[in-house]
C-alpha cells in the first residue's frame, strides 16, 4: 500500500475508537510478549472492528516472527477480491 496513510494507533486510548496500527482496510491489533495470547488479540480486535474493516490480529512472541491471523470468512471474502480484480 505505498499510498495509504498507515501509522500507530493512540495507544493511551481504550482501542475502541483507534486501532493499534491505522489501516486503510484492517483494524490492527497488535501484541508483543513473551509468550501472546492470539485468540484473545483477535477477540479484541473482533470486538472492536466498525463495519467496512477486517480485523487482524499481528501477535509477537519473544525471538519468534510475527504472526498474522484473521478470521477465516474474512480471509475468504479477501482472496475473493483479489482473485476477481486480478488482471486476466
């Protein structure tokens, strides 16, 4: 998304009105521990998406990658679009 304004949430805030990252598409929330709690961080951001917004769970474990999880008709519904809008 080179042209999107993507930028940290207000991380002082509930997280109800801004996500934890800005996303033109996603609602973001992020965890980074020794050990996160995915299920929970997605639960959150489930919880807290407005309509028009996929949520997206970006959890870190100490020394590991990060992951990316979302839901699976989300996920379904994203593969969709990009397979009806790629070029033939």
């Amino acid at each position: 998304m080179p042209d999107a304004l993507i930028r940290r949430g207000l991380q002082y805030r509930s997280g109800e009105e801004v996500p934890d990252v800005e996303v033109p598409c996603f609602w973001v929330e992020s965890k980074a521990h020794r050990r996160t709690n995915v299920r929970e961080a997605m639960r959150q951001a489930v919880e807290t998406c407005p309509p028009g917004r996929w949520p997206l769970a970006v959890c870190k474990d100490d020394g590991q990658p990060p992951l990316v999880t979302m839901q699976l008709d989300d996920f379904l519904e994203l593969v969709r679009e990009w397979w009806e809008a790629r070029p033939r």
